[in-house]
C-alpha cells in the first residue's frame, strides 16, 4: 500500500513536469509543487515503516526540490498582488523569468531523473520491506498516525489567536501534512461521508486561509527586499478576516471531531 500510494504520486510530478518545461504553465508549477509537498507528506506519514539512511536521503532531496518550485511560485504571487505597471514590476518579471529558467534547466538535466529512479528503486526493493512492521495492517497503521497528526494540530490550533508568523507558519505545515495523510486514508472512510465531508471541508478552509496569510508574510518581505508598495497588504482588515476565518474554520473541525476513530458504520 505504501508502494503503490508513492507511485501513484510520482506519475503526478512526472506528468506536470512536461508540461512546465514545455509551456512553463503556473498551473503545472502549482501541480509540482502539490506532488512534491504530497511525497513529503507521504514520507512523513509511513517514516515509522521506511525510516532510514535511504529514506533520509531521499527526503532532504525532495525539499531541495520543493524550495526550488517555491522561489518561482512565490515572484508569480507577489507580481500578482502588484498593482498596475512600472519600472519594479518589469524587474520582478525579468527575475522570474530567470527562475523559470534554472527551474527549466534543472528539471532537464539528470538530477530528478535520478532521484526518481532512485525513489522506485527504494520503493519496490528497498531493505525497509523486510521488517515486520511493512505488513502491518494499513487501517490500524495509518489511524494511529492520524491520531498523533490530529492531536498536534488540537494543540497548535487551540493558541492560534495569539500566534505569531513563525508558529502559524509552522501550524500551516502542521494543517497540510495532515490533509494529504487523510487524503492517503480516504479509502479506508468511505462509510464515513457524513462527517467526513464537513470536517474536509473546513480543514481546506483552514488551510487555504493559513496559505493565503502566509503568502501576505512572503510578499511582505519580497515588496520590502524591492521597494514596491502593495496595496493590498496596506489593508489590515484583510489580514484580521483571514484570522477570523482561520479560527472559525478551527471549531468546525473541533465539532466534528476524528471521524476516522471507532468502527465503520454499518451499511
């Protein structure tokens, strides 16, 4: 199941990287970017069955490779939340541009080839394989990895209020790691629509707002770096209703509550 979950992500990343080498899409960038930070979210997930030197490994490569999207990713938001045209917005393109183009050259050259090999290779003949916890019960496995996830997002969500930048950065991480860990196990719920669907719904609402609160902190410090004005991050109520919602999505997760626990409904 592990297997066959990573595989499934790598024919995401390997599909989307044609098209950002051939048309350099956002779309496509924006599609790495969600099958990279998905593998990593997988390698965190099942790291108590695959930890290890390789794993270790791969992993530290794998975020390289997700900053990398994200330095491009970031100059395509900020040129967006910019305001008309001049002398900082021509600049700001010529500079992604440039990231465009090492992000290009890097994914034609060897190196992410080579990593992938090296990913299926571990993957199907890895020596994790041959410890006793690799045919675990995927059910019983991946409900206790849920539970540690939900527990930690309880606490960090509980003080989310009196937050600063650097703790909602780390609880936005917290939030997204947990979703694509229940997006692994959604097939294992099926028979939990009823609440499943609400919780899913207000934990996209958290963390698209916890994303866009981040995305004012990356801007904040590109528009200072440049010395461009945004407009938009002149406006505090902006930044006071993405909190407001953040927090109200919280206590709809909290009254719905683990819906993964206990036994499946009766059909």
């Amino acid at each position: 199941a592990v297997a066959r979950e990573l595989d499934d992500l790598i024919l995401h990343l390997r599909v989307n990287e044609d098209l950002l080498v051939d048309r350099r899409d956002p779309e496509a960038l924006h599609q790495v970017r969600v099958a990279t930070r998905r593998l990593l979210s997988a390698f965190l997930l099942f790291r108590p069955i695959v930890r290890g030197r390789r794993y270790r490994k791969l992993e530290k490569e794998f975020h390289w490779f997700s900053s990398t999207f994200g330095e491009v990713r970031n100059l395509d938001a900020f040129i967006d939340m910019i305001e008309g045209e001049g002398p900082h917005v021509e600049q700001l393109r010529n500079s992604r541009d440039l990231a465009y183009d090492r992000l290009i050259a890097l994914l034609r050259s060897s190196r992410l080839p080579k990593l992938m090999i090296g990913l299926v290779r571990w993957l199907f003949i890895g020596k994790w394989r041959e410890r006793s916890e690799a045919g675990s019960p995927l059910e019983s496995f991946l409900a206790w990895r849920l539970d540690k996830s939900w527990a930690r997002i309880v606490d960090l969500g509980s003080r989310l209020p009196t937050m600063d930048e650097k703790e909602r950065h780390r609880f936005r991480i917290s939030v997204k790691h947990f979703r694509y860990a229940l997006d692994f196990a959604r097939g294992l719920h099926r028979g939990r629509k009823q609440k499943r669907k609400p919780f899913r719904h207000a934990l996209e609402g958290l963390q698209e707002e916890l994303g866009l609160l981040n995305d004012r902190r990356v801007c904040e410090r590109l528009a200072a770096r440049n010395g461009c004005r945004v407009a938009a991050l002149d406006d505090p109520q902006i930044q006071s209703n993405l909190l407001a919602g953040a927090e109200r999505d919280f206590k709809d997760l909290l009254a719905v509550g683990p819906y993964w626990r206990g036994p499946p409904p009766r059909r």
